[in-house]
C-alpha cells in the first residue's frame, strides 16, 4: 500500500541524511562563529521554495535572511523577432545572478546558503560563485549523485556542489522521485522538499544547540509563535534584539 512504501522510503532516507552530520556540524560552527562577529546568514532559493521555511519562522533563527532578486524588461516583440542572439553573447540568468549579489546586503565575512537537486542551473550556481568573490562563505544543498550524472547549465562547466564550502548532501536519486506506484512507468514523489526541510532544521538546529550554552546575553534572538498566549509580545522582543544587536 501507497502509504506503507511511502513511510519506508522516508524512514530509510532520513537514515540516510544521517550521513551529512559530520558536515552540518562544521558548517553550523561556522554560522555560530559568523552571527557572534556581527555576520548574516542569507538564504537563497532552496529546490521550490523551500526556503521559505527557514525565514521568521516560529522556534528558527531570526538572523537568518531572505536573498532573493528578480528582474524584468518590458518589450514584447513579434514571434519574428525573439530568438535574436543577444550582443556580445550576453547571459540574462548569469548577469542578474551576480548583479542581485553584488547590489545586495551581503558582505565578506557573511554566510549564503543556496541550493539546487541537480545542481546544473545557472543562477544557483553564479550566485555562488558572486558570494564567494566578495568573501561571503557559501553552503550548498544539492544531490551529489544526481548532479554528477547531470550536465551543467554554466559555462564554467561547474556544478554547484563544486562552488560551495560545505555540501549538504541531499541523497536523492537521479531525477529525485524514489516511489514506483502502481500504473506508471518510473519512479514518482520526489524526495528532495523533504531532504531539504530535514537537513535546514538539523543545520539551524544545531547552530541554536551551539548558541545556547553562551550566557544570556549573547544568545541568538529566536522567534517563537505569534499565535500562541505572549506571541505578539514576544516576537516583538525578538526583533527587538535583532534590531540592537544584529542576532
């Protein structure tokens, strides 16, 4: 039964994801060592929209910041005329990606942390590279395998678990789904979102667990649930911190 597999395949996976310990630990060390210098942690899009789950979140991190650009231009042209090539063989993808970096809040010293399954696409991975030049650290959520049997989309030829500091291994399959379901050709469900979510709250979990042993008063400001009795009060003193004090 649909239900039954799917479990199993959860189950074994988070067994799997065991297998980035070694690297989340390190990698939340380098956060807790950022946050008390007076650095940010920015996250950048994570598989669909992941990230969202990380950011002013009930029991998270308030330090932990949304990077995120978009950028668009407003002449349509006939059918004739799209597929021009652009001058001088311009990138729209990897010009907006670096240009969002460079005309962002980041700064040397910060951590970025971004992400992609297969690790090919262009802005994911010249992002990374644009955090790096400017001395940001970068941390990396991507399926390994998945991205070495995949083609890279850059022209760097890199894929993006080869522009990171740390590699978060997500341990999906290639072309992510894991389940066979009955009537279909191929694996479906994916595993990724779930990868991703798991991973992020063991990496801001454990960079909580480091920051808790300091005393008091240089402890990182968390949200707590602003629907629960003392929310509104309390979530106005976690910004409160922020705003003083930066973590």
């Amino acid at each position: 039964m649909f239900f039954d597999d799917y479990q199993k395949v959860l189950s074994d996976h988070l067994v799997k994801l065991q297998g980035n310990r070694a690297v989340i630990d390190d990698a939340a060390k380098a956060i807790a060592e950022a946050m008390k210098s007076g650095h940010y942690v920015f996250c950048s899009a994570i598989g669909h929209g992941i990230q969202g789950d990380f950011i002013n979140r009930a029991g998270g991190l308030g330090n932990i910041r949304p990077f995120s650009w978009s950028f668009s231009v407003n002449n349509p042209m006939p059918t004739a005329g799209q597929n021009r090539p652009n001058p001088a063989g311009f990138k729209a993808e990897k010009e907006f990606a670096r240009m969002a970096v460079r005309a962002s809040n980041m700064r040397e010293g910060d951590i970025f942390i971004t992400g992609s399954v297969s690790g090919r696409n262009i802005a994911p991975i010249e992002t990374a590279l644009a955090a790096h030049d400017i001395g940001a650290k970068v941390i990396v959520m991507t399926s390994v395998d998945y991205a070495k049997q995949t083609k890279s989309l850059h022209d760097s030829g890199k894929s993006l678990y080869e522009c990171a500091d740390w590699v978060i291994d997500l341990m999906t399959p290639y072309g992510d789904s894991a389940l066979m379901i009955p009537g279909y050709d191929g694996e479906l469900v994916p595993l990724s979102g779930y990868s991703q979510v798991i991973s992020g709250w063991m990496l801001f979990g454990r960079v909580m667990e480091i920051m808790g042993t300091l005393p008091e008063e240089d402890r990182p400001a968390v949200f707590m649930s602003f629907n629960r009795a003392g929310g509104e009060e309390a979530y106005k003193k976690t910004w409160d911190k922020l705003n003083s004090r930066g973590y």
